[in-house]
C-alpha cells in the first residue's frame, strides 16, 4: 500500500515540474475555485471520500460500465460528492502538455485539494 507521504512527495514533485517546466502554474486550480466559490470544498470532500475506507487510491474518480457500477455512481454519492469534472479537466490538460498520461486522477486530486 502507498502511504500518504508517498502520495504528497510525488504530488508535490509533479507539481514543482509541472509549474517550472510545462507553464502549469500553482494557481491552475484556483481558476476553478474563483469561477464557483464552493469547488474547493467540493473537491476537499471529493478527497476526504476518496481517501477514507481504502487510502487515495482514485476508485471514487472511476467511471461505471455497463457490468460495473462504481463508487462514483453509488447512491450515496449521487449529487453529494461534485467536483468530478474539475479533475478530468486538469488531467486532459496535464496529458496534454506532457504528451501522454503520466499523473494519476488520484495525484491530481490531492494537488488541487
């Protein structure tokens, strides 16, 4: 299992190379905050749902399927934990500028939070 500090040190690493070396500056996610005041408490519940019963592990940013429903669509996070599309934009623009995936959903979650 990876602890958190190991989670926040690669967060943190990512976010310093992000912001020095692909012009993502620290303030990327605070254009979402200003834009609806509540997104950062949304996305601070959105991490304290996702890291409560098995650590940071991203399963409550997981898409269902057709033969598998998913913490995200579980009843009882339907229209009580949003914030979703905040972090699908952030990872499409990171992918964007590092050319492919290379930071998970889960990373990304704790840097906005």
């Amino acid at each position: 299992m990876v602890s958190l500090t190991n989670i926040l040190l690669h967060a943190f690493l990512w976010l310093a190379l992000a912001a020095t070396t692909f012009s993502l500056s620290p303030n990327f996610y605070e254009k979402f905050v200003h834009k609806e005041r509540h997104m950062g408490a949304s996305l601070l519940r959105l991490h304290f749902h996702n890291c409560f019963i098995n650590g940071c592990d991203g399963s409550l940013l997981l898409d269902s399927t057709c033969s598998f429903e998913t913490e995200k669509n579980a009843h009882g996070n339907l229209n009580f934990v949003r914030g979703f599309l905040v972090i699908d934009k952030i990872k499409a623009k990171v992918d964007r500028v590092c050319g492919r995936p290379v930071v998970s959903c889960a990373d990304i979650l704790v840097v906005a939070t």
